[in-house]
C-alpha cells in the first residue's frame, strides 16, 4: 500500500487527504449536529427537493465516476481488481437506482440541498480514487483477499436485512416511525449501518489501496455518529424502546 501511495501523482494525494480530513471533521462535528435528513430532518438548512431524488443524486456519483474511472484507467484490470470493481458498482446501482424507489413515504420527505452537494462532491473524488487504485492494484495475499470479500458479503447480507426490516415497517403510504424488531435489532439500534461498515473494511482489505483504506475510514466516521443519534433518537421518541440494546456494536457500545 505504501508504494501506491508514494507512486501516486500529487492530485491523487491531495485528494485523498482532502477526503480524509473531511471525514475527519464531520466525524467530530456529527457527534454535536445530527445531519439533517431522513428522521433528524428540520428546518434551517436551506432549499430542500424531494428525499428519494436526494438519495439518486447523492449515490449516483460514485457509479458513475467509479465506472468512468475504470474505462479511462482499468484497461487491464487484474481478475481480483475486477471482481473488487463489481461489488462496488453494485452496490451503488442498487444504493442509486433501486434502493431510493423502495422507499415508502420517501414522496413527502424532503432533504437539504446542501448534504446532497457534499455527498455528491465526496462520492464523484471517491469513485474516481477507486477506480484509479484498482487499475494498478498489487497482487493479492489470497487468504487476505479471500477475508476481505467475506466480511465485504457478510455486510451486504446485515445491510440488505436491516433495511428490509424497516422497510416492512410501513404500509404503502405510511410514513411514521416505529421501532424495529428482528435480526441484529435485537442488539443494535443501527444494523443497516453497522454492515455498511463491514462491508468498506471488507472492501479495504480485500483491496490493500489507499483510497479503499480511506474510504473505509471515512465510513466509519460518518456512520458511528449518525448510530449515536439514532440510538439517542429511538430513546426520546419511544419509552418502550428496548433498554438492552446498543447503538452500533453489539454487546458493546
């Protein structure tokens, strides 16, 4: 990994570490300010547009740009940087263009312009990097690799079921909030985001490059707080939520 780095042009670096000490100050700051969509929406944050397009515009960028990436610098992707490059642009044409239309009540909710801009700026430099690392990726260590797309799965698997569970929540047209039971909820207030995170450290692994390390990081520094204030959130809207439960780690915290 450090020979990526060190071979990597200045543009790339200054990417990278533009990307970390962005995740690094939203890490910091979402531990005081919820981010303003989804249940924590409220008003003040300037011009909104409808939830379910916020979320097309916000992921759509890492398709794109990832895709974009591999066909100006993957021409000859290795077997295992291809396969890398196929979870990653799936997960995002499901995340893009398949996950916001799942949505029930997503019509009525809005979301501010403004986090649209930022994921959208993040997720165009992330696809990029990506794409960029996995064209020159080295040879793999394939117990290592073969981990890394394991854990990268079985985050998919938490990820897709804790949606799914909230998803059946709702009747069409609904839009309220209700405590979710099953599966990882059992011990967790945020299971959909706890795969996440396994997925990217999976991603990480598997990859050993710079920008799948950083965007691992960055993941977890996004996601760990947003847990927090949900975990805080069901507290405050519901008395009989399960006292027993963690925010993001199971047994833990």
């Amino acid at each position: 990994m450090n020979e990526l780095w060190v071979s990597a042009p200045p543009i790339y670096r200054s990417a990278i570490l533009a990307l970390a000490v962005f995740g690094l100050l939203s890490f910091i700051l979402l531990f005081f300010v919820s981010a303003p969509y989804g249940r924590h929406h409220r008003s003040g944050w300037g011009p909104t547009l409808p939830a379910r397009w916020g979320w097309v515009l916000m992921e759509l960028p890492s398709l794109l740009c990832m895709a974009a990436g591999l066909l100006w610098f993957g021409a000859s992707l290795s077997l295992h940087a291809a396969l890398l490059a196929t979870l990653f642009l799936a997960h995002y044409a499901y995340r893009s263009l398949v996950f916001p239309f799942r949505l029930r009540g997503g019509s009525a909710k809005t979301k501010p312009w403004l986090t649209v801009v930022f994921a959208v700026a993040f997720n165009g430099v992330n696809g990029v990097a990506n794409a960029f690392d996995l064209s020159r990726m080295p040879a793999v260590e394939p117990l290592i690799f073969g981990f890394g797309i394991a854990l990268f799965l079985l985050g998919v698997g938490i990820n897709h079921h804790a949606d799914q569970l909230l998803l059946s929540l709702r009747k069409p047209g609904e839009s309220a909030y209700k405590i979710p039971y099953g599966g990882l909820y059992r011990y967790i207030s945020a299971p959909n985001y706890f795969g996440e995170i396994l997925q990217w450290m999976g991603f990480a692994l598997a990859a050993a490059t710079p920008a799948a390390l950083f965007f691992a990081c960055f993941t977890v520094c996004n996601l760990l707080p947003r847990a927090r204030s949900h975990h805080r959130w069901y507290h405050e809207k519901f008395e009989e939520y399960p006292a027993e439960r963690k925010a993001l780690i199971p047994f833990v915290w």
